[in-house]
C-alpha cells in the first residue's frame, strides 16, 4: 500500500531531498524575474532597515499596487527613522489616509521614537531584538531581520503560506495549518542570500503561483511540486468555513453651528481607530437603537432639549471582524460654547485625520443636507 502524497512523513522527506535544489531554482529564477519595487534595492544591493521596515508595516493588510505611492510619500517627507518620530503623529495619521487599520499608524510612529531615541537610529539586527519594538510582531521582524540584514529568518506571509501549501500538498486548512507551514518554509530557507529567498518566495507566490489560475508551467518549483503532481495546486491552501460576521449598530450625532462647521473629536488611542478624528457618535451595540435611548451620549454640552432631525438613509461600513450600521442625527446650535472638539467646516474635513467610515458619514450628513431644503 502507498504512502498518502500529502502526509506529513513524505513531506518531511521532501523537505529534505529537495530543499537546496528548490531554493537554487527559485534563487535563480528570481535573478531573472525579480519586481521592480520602490523599497527593493537593485540586485547585489541591500535594502536599508528603515525602508524595509515602512513598506513591511505599510505592505500589511493593503497590496503592493496601493502601497507605492505611499511609500514614496513617506520617504520624501520623513527621509529617516528620525525624521519620522519628530514628525506630529496627526501629520503621520493624515498622510495614512486610505491604507487603513489606523493601529499600524501609531505603532509606527511609537516604534519610530524608540529606535530614534532609544537606540540612537539604528534598527536591530536580529529578530528577538526587532520583535521588542512597537507593532513588530514575527512576520515582520523576520522580514527585516532577513531582507535588510540577510539573516536567515523564515519570512512566512499569505504567499508564502499559499507557495508551501503547494509544495508539499498540505491539505490542512488554514489557519490550522500555519505551524506546519511555517516548519516547511523554514526547511527550505538557504543559509545563502535568505534576503532574496524571502523576496522570491514572495514574488513567487505574487505573481506565478497565483490563489487562482496558478502559472504551474512558468513556476521554476514545478518539478517538485506535490500538489501540482497530484492536480490540486488550485484547491490550495485550503481554508476553513468563515463564520458570519456580526452587524452592529449606532448613531451618529452631526453637530453643527450656526456657521455651517461641524463637530469633531479625537477617538480614545486604544481600541478600534484609535487617535482618529471622528464625529461623536453613541457606542455601537447588537441591536438598532432610537435616538432618545442614545442621546444621553451626545457630547457635554449639547443642550438636552436640541431640535435633532434623523437622516433619512444608513451609512454601512465593513471592518475585519464585524459589519457596522450608523444612522445619522443632526442638530444645529445657536450656542456652542462649552462643548469639547474641534470645530471645521466641510471644506476642510481634509485638514483632519479621518477614517474611511466618517468619510462616509460626511457624505451621507452633507448629500442629506443639499437634497432638504429644510436642513440647508
């Protein structure tokens, strides 16, 4: 009887049969093939720390394709890690506009001080070091660790995952199957050039050994390759049944003066957008709520008796783990004297730091107020 192609036992055997010659053949391959990318350095070259480590945290959760031009921003306004953390975090925060996952931001911006000030500019070299610092977590410790100071980390993110699964036909799902990826892509990391290895893989993964419609037959791993043997490289990784996500519920409250500014306040630095700018709004909860059972939330200082109107209309927005549902409620005060916040007219919301969701809820208050003859 034979042994099952996708059993750890085989695949160990793989690995080690067949660990040099694959990273020779990609190796070789990415000589050729490499991307042109704004934080990669040119062949024979090193990449910096500090450039590495902004693309990394940059190139999380959001493609290459949208980082580029970000990236090049940052460079030209914050050259170094020094420039970087003497900037004000609300310059940082309004220069992220559009990557998202604002947590990033921050981390950077701590991280930033620290080996500014800290360590006197100078990135760590080793993964156990980065890892200390702000919003390093392990991917991007060993990214760092291996690009910019060609050290042999295992670098693992969603194409490399997808290149191994692959490889060696594991047939677990993920996330599941994360630790045993990882020990496969650590048994192929070379002692020789692990900074470009990481690139490879990654470009590979990227470009040829795509989530769907695999280029199998351009992929310089293909001889080796289990799962493309077995016919089932495009129903790898396999993944396990997502969960529903939740919807929750809210009210925003539009506060505006007689001059036509709007109410703004900065969102406590933990939690979901933390150090955003936001309009006030009620807690979000599980279930929809009427506007008199939220009001007691409104910001101190909004008279309690205030002539509130409810938009007509919803303002949906998807964040990783949960669907959000906000409707809008808007007052105008004649005295606005003793409320906290930051008062800005709509033609300079873009002054402030404001997430992709209050973004919409501009729109929605401000499409509302021009369509209503009784709200202009």
């Amino acid at each position: 009887m034979g042994t099952k192609l996708g059993s750890t036992k085989v695949r160990e055997q793989l690995a080690r049969d067949t660990g040099a010659s694959a990273a020779n053949a990609l190796l070789a391959w990415y000589d050729r093939h490499r991307r042109v990318l704004p934080w990669r350095a040119l062949p024979g070259e090193r990449s910096g720390p500090y450039a590495v480590w902004l693309s990394e945290i940059m190139l999380q959760q959001t493609t290459v394709a949208a980082v580029g031009p970000y990236f090049r921003d940052f460079l030209d306004r914050w050259p170094t890690v020094a420039d970087l953390a003497a900037a004000p975090l609300d310059d940082l925060l309004h220069a992220w506009q559009g990557l998202g996952y604002y947590a990033r931001a921050r981390n950077m911006h701590k991280c930033a001080a620290v080996v500014a000030g800290d360590l006197g500019s100078v990135f760590p070299d080793t993964e156990e070091a980065l890892r200390k610092l702000p919003g390093i977590g392990p991917y991007t410790a060993a990214a760092i660790a291996a690009i910019a100071f060609d050290k042999p980390a295992v670098v693992v993110d969603g194409n490399v995952e997808r290149v191994m699964a692959r490889y060696f036909a594991v047939e677990t799902p993920l996330p599941t199957a994360k630790p045993e990826l990882h020990e496969l892509a650590a048994r192929l990391t070379p002692a020789a050039r692990p900074g470009d290895y990481a690139q490879a893989v990654m470009d590979l993964g990227a470009t040829v050994c795509t989530p769907r419609s695999p280029k199998c037959l351009l992929c310089p791993l293909s001889g080796g390759c289990a799962a493309h043997a077995a016919g089932i490289a495009e129903s790898l990784p396999r993944r396990a049944a997502k969960t529903p996500k939740p919807t929750r519920y809210g009210i925003v409250f539009w506060i505006e003066k007689n001059d036509g500014a709007v109410l703004l306040r900065r969102r406590e630095e933990k939690g979901l957008l933390g150090g955003m700018m936001e309009f006030p709004s009620s807690t979000w909860g599980s279930e929809e709520f009427a506007l008199a059972e939220v009001l007691p939330e409104a910001p101190v200082g909004v008279p309690p008796d205030a002539a509130w109107q409810v938009l007509d209309g919803i303002v949906r927005h998807t964040f990783t783990h949960f669907h959000l549902k906000l409707v809008v409620a808007r007052v105008r005060l004649v005295e606005s004297a003793g409320i906290k916040g930051v008062w800005l007219p709509p033609d300079r919301f873009d002054e402030a730091a404001l997430p992709s969701l209050m973004k919409k809820v501009a729109r929605h208050a401000l499409l509302a107020a021009a369509s209503d003859p009784q709200l202009a």
